[in-house]
C-alpha cells in the first residue's frame, strides 16, 4: 500500500493536548517538518514557554528544556552559547513573548542570537481561561477585558515583528498565517528559511504565527479561522519584515 | 588578588566557561574580570538585560551540560529567585555567587549577611534546599568557588557562594597554583541527562530538563526524591571550622567575613582569660548541627554573630535544642561588628565568673612580678658577689636585700591566701549551684515521664 | 605580632595604593596581610580610604576600626579618623595640606610635608611616595630593601625608569623620622 501520509520522526506519538480547532498543532507539525527535512532536528534543542505550548517537551522528539515564563530566550541563549552548532529553537506564546518576556526577546533579538523564535499569536491567553494578552485586539472582548480591550485604559496591542524589525540584530522576522492551505505552506517556507538562516549563522529569526483560539474567543473553529481572516490580519499583516538575505531572491 | 577577581579566576581554572550576569555592586568586578578572560579562554561572557534573563541563561547553559556561573548582589539574587527554583526542579548544576549588601529593597552597597534565610530556606517558591558556601578569606572564596562546582555536578544541583561586600573588595594573598587548572572530581559521572543536542541512545535518551510534573503523585516522587538527595548532601557535605572550642565556656558561631572579626574578639577575650570558642559554619545549608552541639560538653553559652538582625541565630537555637542559652550579637544595613562590640558582649556574657577569673588572674600576675623582682635582685646579686664580698657595705646590704624580699613574701603570701578562700568560696557556690541543676533534672524527668 | 595601618586621603592622592605597597612589602617578607579599601560612590573622587593589617599569624578582622597607625593625606580624613585612633599610636599627616589643626596629645605626632618634598623632588605625583617612606621610618614594617623590591615589582619593566625618582621620595620620608 503506497503510504500518502507520513507523520513526521520529529514529533513524538503523544497525542496533542490541545483543543479542537486549535492550530497549534499545525504549527508544531510544521516546525518539525522543517526540522526533520533540513536534517537538525535529531541535535537540535527546544526550548518550550509557559502557555498553552507548556508541554512542547512532550512532542517535539528532540531535546527539550521548559523555560520560566517569558524566559524562553535567555533559555535559548545558553544553550546556543554551548552549542553554536546546534539547532536551537523556542516556541512561545503572545503572552510567554510578548507580556513578560518582552525584555528576553527583545535583547535576544538585538544581540542577534542565532536562534530560531517560532512565536504564536493568537491575540489571547489561552492556557489560564482567555485573559486580555498584551497582542489582544482593540474592543476584543476577554476574561479581563470584559467590555472589549479599551485602548484608553490599557493601551494598544503589541506588534513584535514590526517592533523587532527595527533591530539590527535579527536576519529574518517573517509574520504568517495558518488559516488556510497556501498560508499554512507559505508558513513552512518561511520556518524552513528561518532554520536554514540559524544554521549559516546570520543571526536572530523568528516566524511570528498568526493562530486561532476559538475556545477562548468563543468561536467555533471555522468562525474562528475566519475571525483569523477578518479581525487578526488587518491588525497583524502578514509579511516579511526582516530579511538581510533579501535583493537577490526576490 | 580582590576577592572577586579571585572567585572568577578560580571558577574558569575549575573549568566554568559561561557566565552570564548583570551589574550590581559590590560584586562587579566578577563579570568585569570575566569579561576580559573568557574570550581568552574561550569561553563566553555575555551581559544579559536584567538579572531574570541571566538567570535563565544559566539555565539553559547549565541544562545544555556547561559550567556555568552567574553572579549578582541581594536584589538582584531576588530576581533570580524564580529561575533558581526552576533549576532547582530541573535539577540543573550551576554556581550563583551572592555578594550581599543590606537590604531590604535597593537598601546599601555595604557588606551584610541579611540574605541568610533566603539562601538556606530555598529562596524562591517550592520544596527544596540548596547547598551555601560561606567563605571566609579570599584564599578560602577560590577553594569553596571550585568545589562548589563539584557539589553542583555531583548532585544536580545549583550552589550558592554566600559572601559580602568585605569579601569581594578585600585584596589578600592567595595560592592560584593550587587552584590553577582543577580538573572536576573523580567521581563526577558524564552528563548523559543534558539537552546537548544528542542522538538518542540507549544510555542516552532524549534529554527533557523541565520542573513541570502536572501529575501530583509524580511531583511528590520527584520531591522524594530531591529530599534523598538532600539527605546525602546533609550527610557528606556539611562543613565547619571549629577553633579554641576544647575548652570553651562562650562558644561563638559566625561565618564569612563576621567570623574573621568574631575571631580577632575571641583572642582578646582569651588574653582576658574569658574562655571562648568559635564554630565557623563554612556550609551555611547543610548546617554544622553536629558540631555546634560537640561543644555543649563545655559550652555554658552561645554567642551568634552576624550582619543581621539575627538569621543563623534560629539555626543555632535549633542546634543547641535549647540545651543552653543562645545570644546574638548583630549589625546589619551594611554595618558591620567592631572587635570591640563583640569582646563588650562577651564580657557581658562571662559576666559574674569571669570577674572571678580576673582576681585570680591578677593574683597570679602579682605573684609572677613578686618572683620576677626576686629572680632579678637574686641575679644582679650574683654577678656583683666576688667583687663586693669583702666590701665593707656587703653586710650592710645584705640585711637590706632580705628585708625586701621579706615584704615580698609576705605579699606574695597574702595573694596566696586571698586567691584560696575565693577559689573555696567557688568552689561552694558551685556545689550549690551543682545541686540546684541535679534536683531539677529530676523534676525535668519527672514531668517527662509524666507526659507519656 | 600584629600591625594595623588605615591610610585615608582624597580619591586620587594614591592613598589605595600606598596601603597596597604596605601590604605587598609584608607579603615578601612572608606576614599574613589583608587589603580592604572603602567602596561605593565615596570613591569617586571624593574620600578614599584603605586598612592594611599584617600579622605573623591569621588575620581576624580585616577592618581597622581604632587605627594604631593612622596616615592623614586630607584634612576630612585627619578630622574623621583621628578620634578613633588608639591611644599611644602614630599619626602621620601630610602637612602641606593640613595646617592649622588641633592635634592629640596621646599619639606621636608626625608631621610629613608630602607635597612639598614631592615638589622638591620636581615630581608632585611622589606625593604619596614620601608619605609611605614616612610610615616605614616611623613602623619598620619591614626592611627598606622589601619595600624597593616590591616598589620596583610593582612598576615592573615599563616603568622601571620611575623607580628612582619613586625610591628618592620615599627615602626624604623615611629620613624625617628614622
């Protein structure tokens, strides 16, 4: 029998914990393609957030440390300094990366570590019952922002990849989608190109997701993906936003 | 060398070749001197953004299977409290160096031993220890700072440099060849659990450093298992120098840099004839319970002395399982003891025997000068004695030599007899005294007896 | 036997490094010494002070809190210290910047003109120089030949030329009170 689909070495049997519609898995599916076709992904080192990625040791069939929340970064960044050779990755969540470790990432980012960020924005946190999250859009309604996130009160979401950009420590800051078929490939290609920047030594990367939580937003998962669509990417556009590789590719 | 530069040095000749840190005095010359020697040892020193970043960096260096170091100063080491737990949980080796000056909050840039119950409760959140190394000498600060890498690999575990601002300014001599190129101990095992990026094998599986354990049941095993580990540490690691403790009335306990000044009062309290002793615990965590409670044999009292308002002196009390009166005797906010504060308190402990002591001391110095002043008319005597034996004066000398060394005598007597009705007079008030602690004992065992 | 010395000045009269040369000479001479300057903001450019201590055996307190020999190069630090000094120990002042001033009567009084020798010697930086030969004239802590070892050590090969000049102002130093 001809086999058509092939689950990836890269990602352990451990069924995903996460909830219905919720494309965390696809992400995890495709960093660890990634991983595995670039031939890094059985030396290469995770380091997983707090959030909803929490058990990211569990899946990812590669070392793996779980970091204090925010840390992730600084995680990556000793382990990177032991191992320059080495794939070394994070995997976090808007709150995780973008509230408390807002210092990790950015000083990670402009000291150009040679890490890979695989950063997950679903504008929420999602693991501790849908808290209003530094990415929450204006007037989205949360468990903490009950009357929809008010700008006035507490301020604007945080753009990271726009934000990190302007550093010259980063090679490539690339923000995707994975609501549909040709965002989800568009997504693995610019993980893959993440990794493979990493591994010539260029510098930071980091692959901003743009992801769905329909429970936490009250959606079923098809809503959702098309909330992904209407609310979440004209507030987050999608994009390259560093690339000093670029001129020549395109 | 100063005594950080020291601490550095000697952590990258046993071997550390990461070190991540922040700012903060009075600890700054440790990142400055790494900063300058890890490029050329091939190591890597990197300036984190705050102190939580480094002690993450830490972690996941430590995870990664280095020798890896970070060094700060009491606020900052609150900052890296949560990381340190999380090592803790993942048990990840790692050596923290903590130059305390007061607090709390920004407090000063003095020298203080305040942090005393964060680094021997644990310090940050969750069930565990960490073993505290106090050193109290440059000399001593390489030596501890190279076993403390050691202690970390062989259990798994961060340690903790406890020293101050004293320590880390100080410049005393110090041996570096000894210390120069230490290799780890030999029973250190390879590092098969570290995330080093590794195929998988048989010996090696995939490595996970994590501290999550979701499951209660499994999380409780897990701390099982950190307190057997804790156990052994308690059981071979513990150490303590003890001086002048054989005969000690007024035994002191202090460490690190208090101790040195707490030394210099034991010897002028012992010029004084006051008999003390000092237990210097050299581990803070495990403590020297053993030792401490070795000197109540002679130990009347206990002296606890520190830069703080009174930490260890809890320990102590524990120690001593109130067996005996424990004191303290502290400065802190970046204050530090004079000798001469501690040799006041401990008078004021001797108290009333130690009065006593003092008469007999005198009566023993007077009767020493009454001998000395004899010996010396005797000698000067003798020489003169073949010119002046026919001397016409002679006799009349003669006679003036023994009336003064009559009165001598008759001092010197007169101290004799005074110095034994006050040792009899003691002696009495001791029997009693002896009696009075018999009789309680008894009703002491009694009521023990009663309870059960 | 047991010698504790608190030199105490302006941050950039080389009051650190005169307790340095103190306890480096000690160390030749195989005493234990320690070394403790203050710390903090003080040392920028305001007070600088230093306590050597050097002894036969272990150092206890590396702190000199009632100093025996007391070493003045300002006169904030002649007003801040003096009252602590032990009765019956040394001070030395540098009397080109103090003048004026009521002394104790219960410690030996030595004035040393630390800048106006240097000047003499055409060279203000010995300032420091003169004043560290006074304390060995007034102590002998150790021999004069330790102290040039070490004082030539110190400067080592780059700046051996500066050891003459250096060892003159010492010597004018020590001679006020050999």
């Amino acid at each position: 029998m001809a086999v058509v689909f092939k689950k990836t070495n890269m990602l352990t049997d451990k069924p995903f914990h996460y909830c219905p519609g919720c494309t965390h898995g696809i992400i995890h599916r495709l960093v660890a393609e990634v991983l595995e076709e670039l031939g890094i992904g059985e030396t290469a080192i995770g380091v997983a957030p707090v959030g909803c990625a929490v058990f990211a040791y569990d899946y990812f069939n590669c070392d793996m440390m779980e970091a204090a929340h925010g840390r992730a970064p600084a995680v990556a960044t000793g382990a990177k300094r032991v191992h320059p050779d080495k794939a070394v990755f994070t995997y976090q969540g808007d709150g995780d990366l973008a509230s408390i470790g807002a210092a990790e990432i950015v000083h990670a980012a402009t000291r150009g570590e040679k890490i890979t960020v695989i950063f997950v924005n679903n504008a929420i946190y999602g693991m501790t019952g849908g808290q209003m999250a530094p990415t929450t859009l204006p007037g989205q309604v949360t468990t903490t922002s009950p009357y929809g996130r008010d700008t006035n009160h507490c301020g604007f979401p945080v753009h990271v990849s726009e934000m990190l950009s302007t550093l010259n420590g980063p090679a490539y800051i690339e923000r995707v989608s994975v609501h549909d078929v040709p965002n989800i490939k568009k997504a693995k290609a610019a993980i893959k190109k993440a990794f493979t920047l990493q591994m010539e030594g260029k510098g930071f990367t980091m692959v901003e997701v743009i992801s769905s939580c329909p429970t936490n937003w009250g959606k079923t998962p098809k809503e959702a993906l098309e909330w992904v669509k209407s609310d979440m990417l004209p507030a987050y556009p999608l994009g390259v936003y560093k690339d000093i590789t670029a001129g020549g590719d395109e | 060398m100063k005594g950080n530069e020291a601490i550095a040095e000697a952590a990258i000749q046993a071997g550390c070749r990461f070190f991540f840190g922040y700012p903060i005095t009075p600890q700054n010359q440790i990142p400055e001197y790494m900063s300058k020697r890890m490029p050329q040892v091939g190591g890597c020193f990197l300036q984190s953004e705050s102190e939580v970043a480094a002690i993450n960096m830490v972690y996941g260096a430590g995870g990664a299977g280095a020798r890896v170091m970070t060094s700060s100063s009491s606020p900052g080491i609150s900052l890296k409290q949560e990381g340190i737990s999380y090592i803790v949980g993942a048990e990840v080796p790692c050596v923290i160096v903590n130059m305390v000056r007061g607090g709390p909050g920004l407090g000063s840039i003095q020298p203080a031993q305040s942090d005393y119950y964060q680094s021997t409760r644990g310090g940050g959140h969750g069930d565990y220890r960490m073993p505290v190394l106090a050193p109290g000498s440059v000399q001593e600060a390489v030596t501890l700072t190279q076993d403390a890498f050691d202690l970390a690999d062989r259990y798994r575990t961060p340690v903790m440099v406890l020293g101050d601002g004293l320590i880390g300014q100080m410049m005393e001599p110090v041996d570096m060849e000894q210390a120069s190129n230490r290799q780890p101990a030999a029973d250190l095992q390879e590092k098969t659990w570290a995330a080093t990026g590794h195929k998988p094998t048989q010996e090696a599986p995939r490595a996970i450093i994590n501290s999550l354990y979701i499951d209660p049941v499994v999380l409780e095993q897990h701390c099982m298992k950190l307190q057997a580990k804790y156990d052994a540490i308690e059981a071979a690691e513990c150490r303590w120098q003890e001086e002048m403790v054989d005969d000690a009335e007024i035994v002191i306990v202090a460490y690190g840099t208090t101790a040195r000044i707490a030394r210099s009062a034991m010897r002028k309290c012992r010029e004084k004839g006051i008999k003390v002793g000092m237990i210097r615990p050299i581990t803070l965590w495990p403590f020297p319970n053993a030792a401490i409670r070795a000197t109540l044999k002679t130990a009347k009292k206990f002296l606890c002395v520190e830069m703080s308002t009174g930490q260890m002196v809890d320990d102590v009390r524990l120690a001593v399982e109130g067996q005996r009166p424990v004191e303290f005797y502290g400065r802190t906010g970046g204050m530090v003891p004079t000798v001469g504060e501690i040799v006041e308190k401990l008078e004021g402990m001797a108290g009333e025997p130690s009065a006593v002591e003092q008469l007999i001391n005198q009566t023993t110095a007077a009767l020493d000068q009454a001998a000395t002043a004899a010996q010396e008319t005797f000698a000067g005597f003798g020489s003169k004695i073949d010119a002046k034996v026919n001397d016409p004066a002679f006799i009349e000398k003669t006679e003036a030599f023994k009336q003064k060394t009559g009165e001598l005598a008759d001092k010197a007597f007169d101290g004799l007899a005074k110095g034994a009705t006050l040792l009899g007079e003691i002696g009495s008030k001791a029997f009693g005294a002896l009696s009075d602690l018999i009789g309680g004992n008894k009703n002491q065992n009694n009521n023990k007896e009663g309870n059960e | 036997m047991e010698k504790q010395f608190l030199i105490a000045g302006f941050g950039g009269q080389g009051v650190l490094l005169i307790g340095q040369l103190i306890a480096k000479a000690a160390m030749r001479e195989e005493y234990e010494v320690s070394w403790m300057p203050s710390y903090g903001p003080e040392m920028r450019g305001g007070e600088a002070n230093c306590a050597v201590v050097i002894s036969d055996e272990e150092i206890g307190s590396p702190l000199v809190t009632e100093p025996p020999v007391l070493v003045a190069m300002n006169r904030p630090s002649l007003a801040k210290f003096m009252p602590k000094m032990a009765p019956g120990g040394i001070l030395l002042y540098n009397a080109s910047l103090i003048e004026d001033v009521e002394l104790r009567d219960d410690v030996t009084v030595i004035p040393v003109p630390c800048n106006q020798i240097a000047e003499e010697l055409g060279n203000q930086r010995t300032a420091n120089m003169v004043m560290l030969g006074a304390v060995l004239g007034a102590t002998q802590f150790v021999s004069a030949d330790s102290l040039k070892e070490t004082l030539r050590e110190w400067l080592g090969e780059k700046r051996a030329a500066m050891l003459d000049i250096n060892w003159q102002a010492i010597e004018r130093g020590q001679a006020l009170n050999a």
